[in-house]
C-alpha cells in the first residue's frame, strides 16, 4: 500500500480548506465505466452521436435509450470506499469542497455536504422549451423520449454536453474553492477535458498542494507535488486510516 510521505501528512495536519477533484475514475470501483482507456466508454461509443444536443434533436429516441440505460445502472450501484472516505474527510478540515465531472451523484449519496457538479447530474431532467424540470421517477418508465407535462417539449437529462458551457454558479464557486485550497486532491480523472481540467493548475498557482490519486500516471501528474498510484477505494481509506491517524497523533 502507498506510503503517506511526511510532507503530505504535515500538510493535512495543518490544511483548514481542502479540495477534491475527481473523474470516473473514483466510481470505476462502483461499477461505472469511465470514458478514456481499454474498456473506456468513448472507445464504444460516439459522443457526437450521443453526447451534443445536436444530436438529441436529430435522434431523440436513441439518445433517450442510451441516457435511460445509463440512469438504470448508475440506480443499481452503491457508493465505493473511496466516496465514503471523502466524506469522512469533512471531520477533519473545516471545509471538505468536492468538486465532480461525475453526473453519478455518488459522492452526495455518501454523504459529502459540498460538492460542485461541474459536468451535471443524470438523475435530474429539464424540458428544453420551457425548462420545467422532472425527477426520474415522473419519465422513467416512457419507453419513447419523454415529453414536457406543459409544453410537449423533449425533456433531457441535465448534463453538459460537448460544445455547451459548465453551470456558471457551480464552476465560479469551484474556481473559488481552487484558489483557497491548500491541499488540493485531484483524484480518478484523466485531467484532459477542458475547462475543469484547468482547476488543479488553478490551485497550484495559488500555492495549494496537489495530490494526484490515479491507477497511472496522468498528462497532470509531472506537476503534482505527490502521485499515489492505486485504485481510490484503496487509497483513500488508507489515507484516513493512516495518514490521518499519524496527522492527529502531531496535533
Ligand atoms: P476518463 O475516463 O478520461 O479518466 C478516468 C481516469 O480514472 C483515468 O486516468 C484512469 O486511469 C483513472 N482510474 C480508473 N480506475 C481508477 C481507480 N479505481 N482509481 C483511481 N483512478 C482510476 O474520465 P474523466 O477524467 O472523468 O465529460 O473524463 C472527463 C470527462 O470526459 C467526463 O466528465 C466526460 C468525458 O467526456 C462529459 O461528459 C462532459
């Protein structure tokens, strides 16, 4: 198992603002894909036939059917280890700030109270002419796309697809939290999407400590302070069993 250098101990000894940053990567141990890699979703799928909203006009009933599969397998699974020990973090700093490219919800479901959603959420759905938005459970026994209550609109799944912007308030607030993080954890994510692929740079030049938590080293990991290489739901309860305990044991 990864050791904890003292370095890293000292810091989250002392760290008041912490910032997580993570990718598919931390819910692959959930049983969701992720999209790069061998097994990588974009390596079965096109994202410009699934993923842009030119193409839910174009094939509304595809795009429903790929979304709803998806919906039905992020219900099945659980939150992993590596989740749960985010969520414990927030015992020990004053603020625990996750910020996700996951639409999984995982980490609030493990009880994270501050989490950024920076790619949006898949258990959420708004009409795209009036914007009236719908739970899963209002549309998801529609075999065919489902229509807008009001208006007969298509009703999408609320996440950012290629060529459309983050949500403003939730990328203003994490390039916040960047900037005042003083350990910062980016965590599970190849870091080649931009602009949330910018955060761990951000934090870096405001002077945070930066952790890299990956199966393999990343295009980022040159410029983290520290690279721990293993599976997160190993990691990070490693972290909080170890590292924190010895970070305690200084105070
Ligand atoms: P990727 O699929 O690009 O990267 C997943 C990363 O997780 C890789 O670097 C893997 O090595 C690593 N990984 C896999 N299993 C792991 C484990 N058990 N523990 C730790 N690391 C592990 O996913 P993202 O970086 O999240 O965007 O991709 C970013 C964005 O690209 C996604 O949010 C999505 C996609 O297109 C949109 O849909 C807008």
């Amino acid at each position: 198992m990864t050791q904890c250098s003292t370095r890293l101990i000292s810091k989250l000894k002392d760290a008041q603002s912490v910032v997580v940053f993570t990718g598919a990567g931390i819910s692959a141990e959930s049983g969701v894909p992720t999209f790069r890699g061998n097994d990588g979703l974009w390596t079965k799928f096109k994202p410009e036939e699934l993923a842009n909203v030119d193409a839910f006009i174009r094939n509304p009933e595809l795009v429903w059917e790929w979304y709803k599969h998806r919906k039905q397998i992020i219900a099945s699974i659980q939150p992993n280890a590596g989740h749960y020990a985010l969520a414990r973090m927030e015992q020990f700093h004053k603020h625990v700030t996750v910020i996700t490219q996951n639409i999984d919800n995982l980490h609030r479901r493990a009880g994270s109270t501050t989490v950024h959603e920076l790619h949006g959420n898949i258990e959420h759905n708004y009409c795209i002419d009036c914007g009236k938005y719908f739970d899963d459970q209002e549309i998801m026994n529609h075999d065919r796309a489902p229509r807008c209550s009001a208006c007969n609109g298509l009703i999408r799944p609320d996440v950012v697809w290629f060529g459309e912007l983050l949500p403003v308030e939730e990328w203003n607030e994490s390039v916040t939290a960047a900037e005042r993080a003083e350990v910062f954890f980016s965590i599970g994510t190849s870091a080649v999407v931009y602009p949330a692929a910018s955060l761990p740079m951000i934090a870096r030049r405001a002077g945070a400590y930066i952790v890299e938590i990956n199966i393999e080293p990343t295009e980022f990991s040159s410029r983290a302070d520290e690279v721990l290489l293993g599976k997160s739901g190993e990691i990070l309860p490693h972290l909080l069993e170890v590292c924190y305990q010895s970070a305690l044991k200084h105070i």
